[in-house]
C-alpha cells in the first residue's frame, strides 16, 4: 500500500467495553435481528447517538 492509499482510509481505533450479561444478550440479539454484526450494530447505534438532536431518526419514547 502506498502513502497515498494509506491516507485515504480513516484511521480506525478500538475501544474495549465490559457489559452486564443481560445487556450482551439485548444487544445480541437486536444485531441477529438486523442481520449485522456487534461490531457493526453498536457503531452504527453510537453514530446515531451522537447525531444533532435535529437529525436523530425515531425519538425514543
């Protein structure tokens, strides 16, 4: 890979979370469910949270 391909892509950082069992299962699930992977599911639901409150999808109830 050359310098100009390696700038292209975005940096990735890892972060490492313990969760309770029962909110590892939810979270499990909900990404089964949407046919992703946990990796996936939980970037995609951080992103979400962290949207302008204008720009979030369906409010929470």
């Amino acid at each position: 890979m050359d310098k100009k391909q390696a700038k292209s892509k975005p940096e990735i950082r890892m972060i490492h979370i313990r969760l309770p069992e029962d909110i590892h299962k939810k979270v499990r699930v909900r990404a089964a469910e949407a046919d992703v992977t946990i990796q996936d599911w939980v970037l995609e639901a951080i992103q979400e949270h962290l949207k302008p409150s204008g720009e979030k999808g369906e409010q929470r109830q």
